[in-house]
C-alpha cells in the first residue's frame, strides 16, 4: 500500500468504577414511550437523590453547558442518554460528562478522587476557585491521583493571580509528571506571571546542547525530537515577544542543522519568527497557559500508553478516552483555543466519529475558517453533500489573508472528497501562487498533485509533484515523486529513485514498504517484493499498511490463503477506520476463494472509501461483471533469511 498514517489509555478502572452509579440499564430490546422512559429516568434520579429537572444541568459552568448535546427540546441530553460517562466524552458532550461526575459525588458522599478532579475543573471554568481547591484537595488525598491533585490545585492558584504560591505548589508535583509536563507547565505559569526570563530559563534547561534528529518514523528517537521542537517552538516565540529575534532564529537554525533535509521548513519557521506573519504574539493569559498545560499532560499519558503498547508487542488502538476528556475539558477553561479545539475534532474524526466532531466544532464560541473546514469535512464523511459545501463556501469567505493559503489548500481535498473535479481542479492550479515561501509553495504543489491524481490528470500531477521536490527536496517529497513518476508512465526512473531512497533508509519499515509495494504493483518482482516487505514486517509487525502489502505480495505469490490472512489482519488493525486499498485487495481475494458474496462487499466498501477515480471505474467493472481468469499462478515464497537484529543490508535492496 502506498499511503501510510499513525492514530493517536481509556479511562481507568477508577473512573469508571466511580461513575458506574450513573450508568444506563442494559440497552432495551423492546419499544418504551417517551413518558415511560421519562418516568424510568424520574426513578434514577430519585435514587441518586436528585431532582430531574435539575440533573442535566446539575450545577454545571456555563462553558460545560455550551458543550450539551441537546435533544428535540433543547433541553440538554444529560448523562443518562449515555451507556457511561466514557460515552459522553465521545460525543463531545463535556455537560452529560462533568454532570456524570457530580452525581457520583452526590451519590458517594464526595469521596471519589477522579470525579472530584474532573469536578474541580467544570468549577474553576465558572471562576470558582474555592471549590476548585477543595475538590482538587480530595483528588489529592488518594494515592492515586496526589499528582494530578496537587497539578490542578497549583494552576487553580494561579488562576487566582497568587503566582508565588502556584510555582510553588508546582514545584512540588512537577518532577513526578509524565513526561515534560512539569517542566512545560512551570514555564507556561511563569510566562502568564509575567516571569518571562524565569521562563526562559526552563525551556533552556531542557533544550539539549546536542540535537539529534531520528532517522525515520519507527525511530525511538522520534518522541523526545518532537519534545525538543515543541520546547523550541514555544521558547522561540516568548523571545520575540520580548524582541529577542536574533536568539528565537539560533534555535530554529540549530533545529535545521540537525535536519538539514527540511531547511525549506525551517527556513519558514524562521521567516515567521522575523515577521510575525501568522503568529499569535499577544503575551500567554493564565487561562490559556492551563489549557495548554492540561493538553501536554494528557498528550504525556498517551505517549506512555503506546510505550506501554511498544513494550508489550502490540500497537495501542481504541479511543483514547482519557485523552479526549482532558483535551475537552481544557477547551472548558479556554472555549476560544482553536488549536486545541481543532486537536480534539481530528482525535474525534480519526476514530470515526463525524457527528461528535461536527458537534464539537458547532459549539465553538467564534465561527472561523478552519472549524468550518473541518465541519465540511464531517459533512461529506456523513454523507450530507449540500451541508458540506455550504461550510466550504463559509470558509473560503472567512479566511483572512494569512489564512488564505491553507483554506484553500484543505478545500479543495474536500472537493476531490465530494468528486466535485472542477472545483478541486481550479483551486489546484491556483493555490500555489498563494504561498510565500519555499515551503508553503512545495506545500501547496504537493496537495495540488494529489489532486490531479486522485482525477486522472496523470501529467499535471507530475508537473506539481516535480516542483514541490525542486523547492523541498524531503523524503516524503522524493516519494510522492516517484509515485506521480510511475503514474505518468515513468516506472523505470521512479524505481531508480526509489532505490537510492531505500539505500540511504535500510531500516526503515515505511521505506522498504514503499519499495516492496512499488515493485508489486509496476513489476514482476515479486520475489524481491516479497523479501523487502516481509522485512519491513518484521520491523512494524501491527502496521496495517505494511501488513496489507505482504498480504498482496503473498497473493501476487498465488498464496491465497496467507494473503488473506494478513490482510484480513490490515483490516482489523486499522478498524474503526476502512481503507479502499484495503478492501479492494480483499474483495480480489475473497472472489478466488470463491467467496463471492464476501468480495463483493468488500468491493462495495472500497467503492464508498474515496478512491481515485481510475480505481473507481475498475471497482465498478468488478462489482457488475466479477473477475475474470483464474488467480495468480501459486509459487513457492522466497526464503527470507533475517539477522538476530532484523536489520536490511545494502545488498538486500
């Protein structure tokens, strides 16, 4: 498979030991009216002690109760239209979840930690800081949750103004966060103290005097560089607000020169930094900064969740509970974090759950270009056409003149999306002209010759495939080279260009990837073919993409049986997600076993998962007529022989 991408720890046994008072009976198998089940809800509240006509707004803040889904009424759902609180979160209803957590303090007499935490922020949202403390105060009294307690009850004091006594109730917790977070959530505090050079001095000390850059994807090395341009990018954006220019530029040039492959993008970075195009420099309020804390701290959680996943063997999957609730309950003290907000709309979106992301992005206090944007996108994605060009025309109209560029860039996928080729096409040919600089302008070729293949136009996506590897000459712009290369006919070229790749990237899963499926699908090479991608399983061994290219070169083998298997396995690993590839691949394979019915159906699936049109046209000659001829000709697989390292030598590519 060409395309690859990565998903981004459910809530624990605690917290939902703790709202399990609030859960709904199990799911009902008969009709019951809406007076009956009205009543049946009266007699829940009764016993939790609560009065129904108060319990879905049950003392919660007014930015909770922005968050409600709303029934035909208008009165808010509340936590009892949800099997758990765990399902409030993800629909993106942080009122049914926070009042989930009130009524399990009601109904245990205040001594449940998590709910008390969660409670604590819905009350520092409604600037009662107070209470905020005092349940913060019962979050720390357990065991379990000391840290987080004493995390929250410091930034509630500085959402107080009594600065001094944050830092040092900071101080005290910091050092046990995961990951960055303290050290991250003491700069932040200092920076909204107005102690700007004590800020400074955090970012310094955990900004490494030698860079290392990983050396590709699967790289452990990955996560603490991403820790490192993260600190990089926040300190160097402090230091132009206080006019230090020169010293923001060092620290992206130090960046550049252990990447020197993306200079074009840091070139940009630092064209940024010098003119503030873009840039946000209005000095970090407190509620921002704890927003922004509360976002690393869950983002800390999830890393060490698929470290933990590493470890065990096994890639980490499933809604990540804990880390949607705390992103949203951030937005909570800080509604207008588009940022954040966007993050919590593309973690809802990955995880197939349009309408929750449609909802989060509608409860947003400001109508802006990019929440439109990703409303189009949830739109088409929920089949509703006329709504998602409304919401593309609303964006196009809203964009300012900086945001013009990506606007456009992220329309006219929407339109490829929605098989609108005109649209897609014009905005293709003209958004280049938009970008400044070199990385914003191989940015928008790029996006442009993805258009242009997605309808066809072979040349044209070439042309700007071509031109975003002149003026970005990154791995990622070689490879969409060579795929645009072979496209328009060119096989033998972009098959050299992608051997020197693979040579300078042995180890690279996604690269020998890339290279076994090219050979697969524009060769006969399919013992090479076999050999790389049995490599580059071996080395990501829960990639779905990787796993459905052995599975292809397996059938390509005549070996019927394994392919399915290990696509079957691509499937599952990449659920709740489909992929067109995936499904294609599988209906081929079901019809050779002859289970026809099953083909079909994954066909039909492939046809509904936005593939290019040339792949369309092919799938709908399948889905009337079947395949034709018998399968590939069953051979022996090739012998793979693999070092105790798993490592690829040059001879092998």
């Amino acid at each position: 498979m060409k395309f690859h991408q990565t998903s981004a720890v459910a809530l624990s046994a605690l917290a939902l030991a703790a709202c399990a008072t609030v859960e709904t009976t199990p799911e009902q198998t008969f009709e019951i009216s809406e007076a009956d089940q009205a009543a049946v809800n009266a007699k829940k509240y009764e016993i939790l002690g609560i009065s129904p006509e108060t319990a879905n707004d049950f003392e919660l803040s007014d930015a909770a109760l922005a968050t409600a889904v709303r029934g035909p009424g208008g009165a808010p759902v509340g936590p009892l239209a949800y099997a758990s609180p765990g399902d409030a979160v993800k629909a993106g209803d942080m009122a049914a979840f926070v009042a989930a957590m009130k009524l399990s303090i009601e109904r245990n007499d205040s001594n449940v930690p998590f709910a008390s935490a969660i409670s604590s922020i819905d009350a520092a949202a409604a600037e009662d800081y107070e209470r905020a403390r005092d349940l913060a105060d019962v979050a720390a009294e357990s065991a379990e949750l000391a840290l987080l307690g004493g995390f929250l009850k410091a930034w509630y004091l500085a959402l107080e103004g009594d600065f001094d006594a944050a830092v040092d109730a900071e101080l005290e917790v910091g050092s046990r966060l995961p990951g960055l977070t303290g050290d991250l959530s003491l700069a932040a505090m200092l920076e909204a103290a107005g102690r700007e050079e004590e800020a400074l001095a955090v970012y310094s000390a955990i900004t490494p005097s030698e860079i290392e850059a990983p050396e590709h994807q699967f790289d452990p090395q990955s996560i603490i560089f991403s820790h490192v341009r993260l600190v990089i990018s926040r300190q160097a954006l402090l230091l132009r607000r206080l006019g230090r220019v020169e010293e923001a530029v060092e620290l992206y040039q130090r960046l550049a020169e252990a990447e020197p492959e993306r200079a074009a993008t840091y070139a940009a970075a630092i064209e940024q930094i010098e003119t503030g195009r873009g840039l946000d420099d209005e000095a970090l309020d407190v509620d921002t900064a704890f927003a922004r804390t509360m976002a690393d701290y869950s983002l800390a959680l999830a890393y060490q969740r698929m470290i933990r996943s590493a470890f065990a063997g096994q890639q980490a999957s499933g809604f990540d509970d804990t880390k949607a609730a705390f992103d949203q309950l951030a937005l909570l003290i800080d509604p207008d974090n588009e940022d954040l907000r966007l993050a919590v709309i593309a973690d809802l979106y990955d995880e197939t759950l349009f309408e929750s992301a449609l909802h989060v992005a509608e409860v947003a206090p400001e109508e802006t270009a990019s929440l439109q944007l990703a409303k189009a996108q949830s739109y088409v994605r929920m089949e509703q056409a006329d709504e998602a060009r409304t919401a593309l025309d609303r964006a196009l109209e809203l964009a300012d003149e900086d945001e013009k560029l990506s606007t456009t860039s992220s329309a006219m996928l929407i339109y490829a999306l929605l098989g609108e080729q005109e649209s897609a096409s014009e905005l293709a040919e003209t958004t280049p002209d938009l970008a400044e600089t070199d990385a914003e302008k191989a940015s928008a070729h790029s996006t442009s010759a993805t258009i242009y293949s997605q309808f066809g136009n072979f040349e044209r996506a070439l042309f700007h495939a071509e031109a975003a590897r002149e003026l970005d000459d990154t791995h990622e712009r070689r490879m969409a080279l060579a795929n645009a290369m072979a496209d328009a006919g060119q096989v033998d070229e972009a098959l050299q260009l992608i051997r020197a790749e693979a040579l300078r990237r042995p180890n690279d899963p996604y690269m020998l990837n890339t290279l076994g499926y090219f050979l697969i699908e524009n060769t006969d090479q399919y013992s090479e073919a076999y050999r790389v991608l049995a490599r580059a399983n071996a080395l990501a061994p829960n990639d779905p993409y990787i796993a459905d290219s052995y599975g292809w070169a397996r059938y390509r083998l005549g070996d019927l049986e394994g392919a399915a298997r290990y696509i079957e396995l691509a499937r599952r690993l990449l659920e709740p997600n489909t992929h067109w590839e995936i499904e294609d691949h599988l209906g081929d394979i079901y019809w050779h076993l002859g289970r026809e019915d099953e083909a079909r159906a994954a066909w039909e699936r492939a046809l509904t998962d936005y593939p290019r049109e040339e792949t369309r046209q092919n799938l709908a000659r399948k889905l009337e007529n079947g395949l034709e001829g018998p399968p590939p000709e069953k051979q022996p697989l090739p012998d793979i022989s693999l070092g105790d390292d798993q490592e690829v030598n040059r001879q092998d590519i």
